[in-house]
C-alpha cells in the first residue's frame, strides 16, 4: 500500500519553503510548492502543461511559478496566466491548467490535502497543542522503507531496548534494571490508537494528563509520542509522509521543554535515534523486496502493530468508519521493556 488519499500530510517544514520553488513527493506524485506574494504556499503537480518541465526547477516570479524551459507562469490555482512568447496579436490559450491541491501553512508545517478525486477537506490539518508557548526543533528524514514499516516500529515498545543503544530509556531499563515486567494499555480510538503506561484501571478512565508513556496514532500518518523520564520530559510530533510504495519522509517536531515560543530550529543532522531505526526498516523493506514476505510470527506485544496494521487495511478498505466496532476497545498487555 502506498498510503491513503482523502487526508491532509506535511509538504515540507515552513522554513524549507522560502522565495525559490520546492519539489517534493507524496503518495507516489511528484509537487511543487512555492509561494506567492503574499507569502501565502501552494502546490501544484510538478509538470508544466506545455512540455512537461519540472515547474521546481524553475522560479517564482511576480507571485507566480514560472517554468524554466519557455518561461510560461502559473498561478497558485495552477491556472496558465502568461507566456511572454505570444505576440500582441496573439491570443492567451484560455484553460491551461496544473492540478492543484489545496495548500495550508500551520504551527511550522506546510500541509497538503491529497485529495480523491478533486473533492476539498472536510477539516483543517491538525495542529499541534500550544504551539505559540513552546519553542521546537524540526527535522525531515527520508526512509527507503515504506511508511507501514515506520509506523509500525515506533509505537513497538519490544525494539527500543535492542535497537536502540545509549539513545533510549528502554534500552536502559533492560542494561541496568534487570529487564523488568511491564504493561501497557493499548486503546483503539476514533482515529487511531493510544498507547500507555501503567495502564489505566478501567477503559471508562480517560488518560491522564501526565501520564509516564503516551503514545498516540491518529490516520493517516502522525504518531505522537510523550513522557517522563525522572526529570526528563519529551513530546515529539512525527508524520511518515508516504512518498511511494517502499519510501517516506519522516518529519519530526520536537518540544523543546523551554517556554517563549514560538521558535523554530532546523535539525540538519539526523539524530542517532532515528538513525538506528531506519537503518533496520530499510534492511527489512529491501529484502521483502527481494525475497517476499515471511511468514509472520507473533507474540502478545505485536498487538500494537498488528492492530495498526488491521486499522491501516480497513481503512484503505474504505471500512474503517464502519467496522471500527470490530476491534478490542482496550486491552492491556505485558511486556518486559
Ligand atoms: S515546458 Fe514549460 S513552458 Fe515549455
Ligand atoms: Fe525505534
């Protein structure tokens, strides 16, 4: 699966997109974004309608993307507005036009509806929470794995302690607390799941605020994952920008504990963390490529991933809406981690 239609995802970080044009891929589709004069983003598909140019290779202009093999403008709209090549007697061909999808900046994130079939977002993009108070590092990372694989491994609480050495919490919990006996509350919700602990006493309890391990999927992409480590607090918001079918982009913002925001800084290098798992999916991604898929085998903390999984299939289905009543609301599990 390349990844669903009919939901908004990250283009790329507000502070990427500046006066020149951005390429950049989703669910298999190569966009433009660039922004007008009012400083305001679009995208549109990244093909000029006369010979199929790449319009990111060519520039903005005037609040226009002009296309750099015979200079023909585009606006926002991807409507054709001008080619200086016609003559004064010549008339401006009426309808040529871009694809365009519509296009929102928000909280340090240019979004993109990938839209079915034409049809406008029923919601805006999701925010983060108290944006203005926090101050934020962000990042983009591309992954040769698909996104599924990404997703799936970061709400896997078995794998921190094996495949992250000297950047995670649980790795030390299993190096110097004895690998202890642990569980987790797993709940499916209106557009996701959650995943906690310790765990709540009864599914009737809401999640407190300052719960030790949150963590959090909603549809189609956005993990956000929050805690306390003694002292230590951190909450990340991460998308898997599905790019193609065996590649995404992963764009992280992370809450720096310090108030007066916002403020954002860029992160060019990739953090080891993150570096240890793609290193990991992407060997597992190339040889399912080559060799095909295994036959699974499961234990009782997979169900994390697995219900992922199944959300992931109902809703490429189309079924998710109705057959979300289909699914365990709650379980916990134990799991040493
Ligand atoms: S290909 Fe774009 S103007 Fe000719
Ligand atoms: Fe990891």
């Amino acid at each position: 699966m390349i990844g669903l239609r009919g939901y908004w995802y990250i283009g790329c970080a507000s502070s990427r997109l500046r006066a020149k044009p951005k390429a950049f891929r989703i669910l298999d589709e190569q966009l433009v974004l660039f922004r007008d004069e009012q400083n305001v983003p679009h995208a549109l598909v990244d093909r000029c309608r006369h010979r199929g140019a790449r319009l990111s290779q060519g520039r903005c202009i005037a609040g226009k993307i002009e296309c750099p093999y015979h200079g023909w403008r585009f606006a926002g709209s991807g409507e054709c507005t001008e080619i200086l090549s016609l003559t004064r007697d010549q008339r401006m061909p009426s309808g040529i036009q871009v694809p365009s999808y519509p296009c929102v900046e928000l909280d340090g994130n240019i979004w993109i509806y990938m839209a079915r079939d034409g049809e406008q977002p029923g919601t805006p993009p999701p925010g983060i929470p108290k944006f203005e108070r926090y101050r934020w590092v962000q990042g983009s990372i591309d992954h040769a794995c698909s996104f599924q694989d990404l997703l799936e491994n970061v709400l896997d609480i078995a794998h921190p302690a094996f495949v992250h050495p000297w950047t995670h919490p649980f790795w030390y919990s299993r190096k110097f607390m004895g690998f202890p006996e642990k569980q987790v509350e797993l709940r499916v919700t209106e557009n996701g799941i959650t995943t906690t602990a310790p765990p709540t006493n009864s599914g009737d309890d809401s999640i407190p605020e300052d719960i030790p391990l949150f963590g959090a999927w909603e549809l189609p992409d956005r993990v956000v994952t929050m805690g306390r480590v003694g002292s230590f607090e951190f909450a990340s918001w991460m998308h898997f920008v599905p790019t193609s079918e065996n590649s995404c982009r992963l764009e992280y913002t992370h809450r720096n504990p310090f108030p007066f925001g916002p403020k954002l800084s860029w992160r060019k290098r990739e953090p080891l963390l993150l570096r240890q798992d793609r290193v990991l999916l992407e060997a597992i991604c190339s040889a399912r490529q080559a060799e095909g898929p295994i036959p699974e085998r499961s234990v009782a903390i997979d169900e994390i991933p697995l219900t992922i999984r199944r959300i992931l299939k109902l809703a490429a289905d189309g079924l998710w809406e109705e057959k979300r009543e289909s699914l365990p609301k709650r379980r916990v599990i134990g799991a040493r981690y």
